[in-house]
C-alpha cells in the first residue's frame, strides 16, 4: 500500500513537528504536507508543549536537543495527553540509551539525522511487526565506550556532575565528551 494511501486511512493526519534548525524545519513540514499531513511547525520546546496543551495532534516529529530543552519533553506530553498519537525523535546526537528512553516515553522510531521524509513517514506510519535489519557494521570500541557513558548519563537523569562521580572521571572531561558528537 502507498504512503498516502495509507495516510488516507487516517481520520486524523496533524503532524507536530519541533524542530530547532529552521531550513530543515521548512523542507521537512513542506515535504510532509506534500505526502498528506496537517502540519504544525515549531522550533523549541515550549512552543511544542503549548500548541500539545492546545490540541494534541495524531502525529509528532521531535527533535531531541532543542536551544531550550530536551525534545523527549514534548513526546513525553504527547504521549499523556494524546496516548494514540504516533511520536519520532530526530537526533544529530544518536545514541542507544536516549534511544530506550524516548521508546520507554512513547515513541515509535528514533532516527538519526539528516532523515529523508520518505523514511520518517515509514516511521510514523509503520506496524509493530516489522523487523529491521540488522547494522551492516558493528560498533567501534569508541562508540561503545560512548554509549556507556550516555546510558550512565541518562540514569542519572542528565546530571554530569553525578555521572561524572559514577565513572570516576573528573566533571570537565565528562563536559567535552557529551558536547562532541557521537564516535562512528
């Protein structure tokens, strides 16, 4: 079944998209209003939790960092004010413990950044019983070791100074790690 043919089985195609780098916010509300979508476009976090309190739509596309927050806030919302609706994080910054945590707030899909539209559709409007394939290339110890650290973090409820006592590394060293991107 196509996209839109499947979109069409929708009664409720509003899309909330948060999303703080305003070039990739106009090309990906614009794509998706081409496949079918309602869309409402915002780029922070407060903006994403007020139009939710105003009307929470069937669909959401959030960015994890924002400038003014973590874009998990908003799934978060969404998911106690509409529990129906389908959520996907976008992420620059992938990681598998930020991964867990927005699957455990509710979200359907976590994709890495830059996403093409036709994927974040899939995203949205995919069943619970597919499978995806499996990573053609394992991790890097570079990339394990990362994902410790951020899973760490996460349980610590993003407090460096905790996780940096947690793995006994000083609290600047800690800093520059989760400022860089994530290791290939």
């Amino acid at each position: 079944m196509s996209v839109i043919a499947e979109l069409a089985a929708h009664p409720d195609r509003s899309l909330l998209i948060v999303e703080d780098d305003k070039a990739f916010l106009e090309r990906l509300a614009r794509a998706m209003e081409g496949r079918g979508f309602a869309v409402t476009s915002c780029d922070s976090v407060a903006e994403g939790l007020t139009q939710i309190a105003k009307a929470a739509p069937a669909f959401a596309v959030v960015d994890l960092r924002l400038g003014d927050g973590n874009g998990l806030d908003v799934v978060s919302a969404l998911k106690r004010k509409r529990p129906e609706a389908r959520a996907i994080v976008l992420t620059g910054y992938g990681n598998i413990a930020t991964a867990v945590t927005a699957v455990k707030l509710g979200a359907v899909d976590y994709l890495s950044k830059p996403a093409d539209a036709d994927d974040v559709v899939s995203a949205l409007l995919a069943s619970g019983n597919q499978k995806s394939e499996p990573p053609s290339n394992p991790m890097s110890a570079d990339r394990v070791r990362w994902e410790h650290i951020q899973r760490i973090y996460e349980m610590c409820n993003r407090n460096v100074s905790e996780t940096a006592r947690r793995l006994n590394m000083h609290r600047r060293t800690l800093q520059r790690i989760l400022a860089k991107r994530a290791p290939r």
